[in-house]
C-alpha cells in the first residue's frame, strides 16, 4: 500500500498547518512554503500541497488520505469528508455586509423590490444561509474582492469570508450577521480512514491534543 | 463531421460501456448470481422508476413529473424499492424472504465533480430474519462474493460496525442532542459531533470512551462494547470452518450516508476502488410502506468491484476462441459446415469481426460442408476441430 498521503493548503493555512505536525513529530522538513516541489515524498507520510479550496476535492476523491483544511472549504464543497480533529488555527467567519451607510436603505429596496443582491465568492454558503432565513436574493458570484461590489453598484450586500473584518472596515462595511465560524480541520477520506485507521490514529490523537492545549 | 444529431458522449455521469469491459462485467455479474442463487436467494426486477415519496438519497435523486403530474424519481436506491415491493406484494406472506438483485441505481452528482450518476449493484435482501446467524450468513455471503470473483479478502477489507452500539456511545445524553450528534456524525463530522456531544453535559469518561471509538485505533476499543460486532464476525467466518482466515475489522466510527439502518453496518474496501460493497440490519424501513419486518442485506457496486480486481491485476477467465470462417465460393456449404462447427459446441463467425473484446480468434476457411482449411495449412474436419477447440 502507498504512503499516506497528506494535503496541505498553500497560503495562510500553511506555516500554521506545518507548525502543528512538527509539534506531533512529523517530519515535514522537505516542505518549503512557496517552494515550486508540489509533491514531496519521504518518510511514512507523502505530502500534496494544493489550493485551500482543492484540499477537500483531493481528500473526497481520495487522492489524498487526510488533509488540513478550513472549515470554510468544507461549508462551500459540500465535499463528502470525515472531520476528525478541530486544529483552533485559522479562524475566521462567513459573515452578511452591507455598506455601513445603507443598510436601511437596502432594507427599504428589499421590501420596495422583494429581492436583494449579493456578491460573494462562496454562492453555495450564501444561497443556503438566505434560503434558511427565508429572505429572497439574487447571488452574484464574483472571483474576488467581493467587499467592492456594494461600492461599485454590483450587489447589495455581500456575503463574505472574515479574520479580523480590517478589509469590511477599510471599505466602509458593516456586518450585519454571522452565518457560520470556521477553523482549521484535519480530515480524511472516508474509505481511507476506515481502511488505515491504524496508521491514521496515532496522528488524530497526538493533533487532537495539540490543537486542546493551546 | 456531421454534428446535426448532437453531442456524441453521453450526458455528465453517465458513460458507455464497451464490450470488453462489458464482457469482463459479464463473468463478474454471473460469478455474483451463481453465488448468491447458492445460498437460495432469487432474483427479482424492481422498476426503473419510483414514486418520489421516500427519499433515501436526501436531495441527490434523478427526478421530474411524470405526464401525469406525479413526482417520480430513477431509483436511488434498491434496498428501498424491495422494502416497498416486500411490504406491498408480501404482506401476507410472513415467512423468510431472499430476495437478490443486479441492476443500476441513478445518484444526481454535483457538475464537474467527476462523480458517476448511474451505479451497478449486485445485492441481496433477507426479509425476515433477525438475529446474529442472519447478520453473520449476510457478512459471509458478501466475502464469499467478493472472493469468488477474485478479490482478496484481507483483515481491514471488511469493516463492521454497529448503529445501535453507536448510538449507545451517547446514551447519557438527552433524545434530542444524541440526535444531532448522530446526525454530524453521518455528515463525517465527528469533531463536531464529539464537541457538540461535550458541550451538551456528556461525563469526561464517556466522552473520551466515544473519542476512543471513532478517532482511536480501530478494534482496540473493546471498552467502548465492540464484544456484539466480534461475535458476529467470528460466527459469520465460521462460514469457513478451521481456516485461520482473520477478515473483518471492528469499527465503531463505520456511519453510512443511507439513513435507514438500524444495527450491524458494514463496508467493503479497497485500497485503490474505495468502498466496494456496503450494507447492514434495516429493521424499520420496511415498515415506512406497511408492517414492520426484520431485514438485512448488502449491495455490491460491480464497477467498483471491476476497478479492484483491475488493480488487483484480474484476468476473467478465458472464453474460449471464436472461429472466423472465410467463405468458399460454394454459400450453401459454408452456412453448413457453420452450421456443423457449431453444433459441435465452437463459437463461429462467417468473415471478420472488427471489435473483438480482447477474445483470442482462429481463422479457418470453407473446404465444404464438413472440411476446413486453418491458416497454418492444416485441413480439419468439423467434428474434429470441434472436440480439439471445444470447452
């Protein structure tokens, strides 16, 4: 049987991922963040590194054995994964904006036009949210920036990922509600880890005690 | 190219299988019916179409209006299709039911996800045994079925866990946050479901006994009561008596999608195809459509099982070869010595086969009605050549 192969998300999640396997004792010394080696063998555990949001396509597909990916991802893929361990890094939240300035008058469109517009980069959380809270919008999805749109007339509000909301502020938004919170999570494939849960084990436990002691 | 008839691959998910696939499908589905009519299980056709009351496959079913108006849905699923038909047409007949079937089950996929929207299983149903020799016949039925088509059958392959000892991992908590938890740990979240089961007052020693279970090394937890799950393995490999073979893994954390079973679950995996076969206990669902039965059974998804034994390195046994006979000017000899060939129990074809299925052929041509010529000069008469090529 092959290494168990590992996904790891390029970007923000990446030196905190790395931080928290080298604390467990996983050698992950032939990973170097913005290297151009995107495969690196060696050792019992073989390492993928791939877009945050192809993590979960990865681990789903089971071209990956486990993963560390945020829970943001998972909301948005609907990828069908097994979530074992909540890593604490990477917080950030889903949250509703609309311009600080016009959320009344937004308010009074909605009940004038029956219907708003919403930017956002993540259409799957934002059509579930809405459709929960029964409220009738139009998603508008757009690759990037969506905390633009309202400036520029392209959606009402938007629905939006956030750490610290600087970039809401910065642009003259305001959260009007938080939809869902999300960490970093270590995930797995769902025949895999029924298969090699012995090999998976030992990783999840040694994690899992990391991630509640900091 | 003339495109005017429209695409030529067929629709997102569904693909067309060819005749050596088909073919090597075909020594996989017969091995799989001899095997279960073995263990006096009888084969039945369900519908293609359901109505869309029952949803099984929560929101992931082909489905549309019927010219009546009604809600009818490709089957997702033909565990609930025998339920109904077994509820319905059964229902006076109270005794033991098997009940086996090998046909395609539709699942909406979402777009470019490269998901298969149409699945093959081959499975059986036992309607109205309860008890742990049913469960253990059914385990062992799936092994033997995947051991007769050639897969090897080793200790993690088959997976076993149980709902109701599952279940019984949060029994301190309330009706309703036991339900929930359940309910992310069918959605594979079983950190949120740990942690959603913590924050609803779960002791510190029955949490971790839960921890154990489902993120601990599998079958070391005989704590969290996986005793019920080993009795049933070790009965059901008395289907082998004597033999030291030590397939079947206790696992607690083993929860699958399909929402309707009741007790003893398990899967069958391959390291390169995934889960191969999955099935378990059901004892309510019959009862959504009328009495209430005891029932067990598992599906095998045969693409799936195809793929394994690919990687396993899988011949299907070999047909024997065709024989092309090329004509002599003489027509009414060659459709008799044809003829001849093959009431001698040979496999012929008059000219030439282009699409051969990986099937090995001789090439022979016409003398008369009883004499052929084979290409390496040798004259052969029919009966003969028959007894020599014959199975």
């Amino acid at each position: 049987m092959r290494p168990l192969r590992f996904a790891l998300a390029q970007g923000l999640l990446l030196s905190d991922a790395l931080a928290a396997l080298r604390a467990i004792g996983v050698d992950v010394s032939g990973i170097t963040p913005g290297g151009r080696r995107l495969v690196v063998a060696g050792g019992e555990i073989e390492f993928v590194l791939a877009r945050p949001s192809d993590i979960a396509t990865y681990v789903e597909r089971g071209a990956a054995d486990l993963g560390i990916v945020g829970k943001d991802v998972l909301l948005e893929t609907g990828a069908k994964v097994i979530e074992l361990a909540e890593l604490g890094f990477g917080a950030c939240r889903f949250v509703v904006a609309a311009p600080r300035e016009a959320v009344e008058r937004s308010l009074d469109e909605y009940r004038h036009l029956g219907t708003l517009e919403v930017a956002t980069k993540y259409p799957n959380v934002a059509e579930r949210h809405f459709r929960a809270r029964d409220i009738a919008v139009e998603i508008v999805k757009v690759s990037g920036s969506a905390e633009v749109a309202p400036l520029v007339g392209l959606a009402d509000w938007i629905v939006d990922l956030v750490a610290t909301g600087s970039t809401l502020r910065a642009n003259g938004l305001a959260v009007i509600e938080e939809i869902a919170s999300s960490t970093a999570r270590l995930v797995a494939n769902p025949a895999s880890y029924h298969l090699r849960r012995r090999e998976m084990a030992p990783l999840v436990e040694r994690l899992a005690t990391w991630a509640a002691a900091r | 190219m003339n495109r005017e008839s429209g695409p030529i691959a067929p629709p997102r998910g569904f693909r067309d299988i060819l005749p050596t696939e088909a073919r090597e499908l075909g020594v996989i589905e017969q091995t799989l019916a001899e095997t279960f009519a073995a263990s006096g299980f009888t084969p039945l056709h369900p519908p293609l179409l359901e109505y869309g009351t029952v949803d099984p496959a929560k929101g992931r079913r082909i489905q549309f209006l019927d010219s009546d108006g009604s809600l009818v849905a490709l089957r997702p699923d033909l565990t609930t299709s025998v339920a109904r038909l077994v509820a319905g047409r059964y229902r006076d007949m109270t005794g033991v039911l098997r009940l086996s079937y090998l046909a395609p089950v539709f699942r909406e996929e979402p777009a470019l996800s490269g998901g298969s929207r149409e699945v093959l299983q081959a499975g059986v149903e036992l309607v109205g045994g309860g008890g742990s020799l049913a469960d253990a016949e059914i385990l062992a039925l799936l092994v033997e079925s995947l051991e007769r088509c050639g897969l090897p059958v080793c200790e993690s392959t088959v997976q076993v866990g149980d709902i109701r000892l599952l279940t019984g991992l949060f029994a301190t908590l309330p009706d309703d946050a036991r339900g929930e938890v359940i309910r992310e740990l069918r959605q594979g979240d079983i950190a949120g479901g740990l942690r959603r089961a913590g924050a609803a007052g779960m002791p510190a020693d029955k949490l971790r006994r839960a921890t154990a279970a489902l993120t601990g090394v599998a079958g070391g937890v005989d704590g969290a009561g996986v005793g019920e799950i080993c009795r049933v393995i070790e009965l059901a490999r008395d289907r082998w008596p004597g033999s030291a073979k030590g397939w079947g893994a206790p696992n607690l954390a083993l929860l699958p999608a399909l929402p309707y079973y009741t007790g003893i679950v398990f899967e069958a995996i391959h390291p390169d195809a995934g889960v191969v076969a999955s099935g378990g206990r059901y004892d309510l669902l019959i009862g959504a459509f009328g009495e209430p039965r005891p029932a067990i059974g598992f599906a095998i998804d045969v693409l799936q099982l195809h793929r394994a034994l690919f990687a396993e390195s899988w011949q299907p046994r070999s047909q024997r070869p065709l024989l092309l006979l090329r004509a002599s000017v003489d027509e009414r000899a060659t459709m008799r010595c044809a003829a001849s060939l093959r009431a001698g129990g040979l496999a012929v074809a008059m000219g030439d086969v282009a699409e051969r299925a990986g099937r090995a052929v001789i090439r022979a041509e016409v003398i008369d009605e009883r004499l052929v010529k084979l290409d390496d000069g040798r004259v052969a008469e029919a009966a003969a050549l028959a007894r020599e090529m014959g199975p």
